[in-house]
C-alpha cells in the first residue's frame, strides 16, 4: 500500500511541477537569483507538498480500497475454523488448532 502511495504522490507531484514550471516561464531571466536566493524555502516547500501528497494518497488508499477488510478477514477465519475452506487443512496443520 506504501508503495503505491508513493508513486500516486510522485505522478502528482511530477505533474504539478511540469505544470508550474510552463506556467513561470517569465521567470527564467531571474532562475539564478531566485535559486539563490530562495532554494531552502523552495525546497522545503515542495518536501512538505510531497508529504501531504502521500498522506492524502495513503488516506484514499485507505478509505477506498480497505474498506470491509476487516469483514472479509473475520468470514475467512469463520471458513477456516469450521473446516469448509480447502485451506483449512493446511493452515491448521502449520499453525496448529488454537
């Protein structure tokens, strides 16, 4: 799930950087000075912008895609238990009857 957030973030991040940098194209007289001047503000800017990227990321992985896990975890543990799984068998006899 990590690792998906992470690249849902990086895509974004990566298209608002192209973005942005189509839209300050009047800038480009001034990149030394302002890189200069501003890259740790630049910088930390953009390092908190990726971080609540993921965040958000990992929140809608979160919302969306795990949302009756715990349901779905709890009905194959019934499975399991009551031996009308093909699994039981084998996950009994690794783990052993609790």
């Amino acid at each position: 799930m990590l690792a998906n957030a992470v690249f849902v973030a990086t895509l974004i991040f990566l298209a608002l950087g192209f973005w942005l940098t189509r839209e300050i194209q009047f800038l480009t007289p001034w990149r030394s000075l302002i890189l200069h001047s501003y890259l740790k503000s630049i910088a930390l800017y953009c390092a908190l912008l990726f971080a609540n990227l993921l965040g958000l990321a990992i929140w809608i992985e979160r919302k969306f895609f795990l949302r009756d896990t715990g349901r779905k975890l709890k009905h194959f543990d019934q499975e399991i238990h009551s031996g009308h799984s093909e699994l039981s068998e084998e996950i009994a006899a690794q783990f052993g009857e609790e």
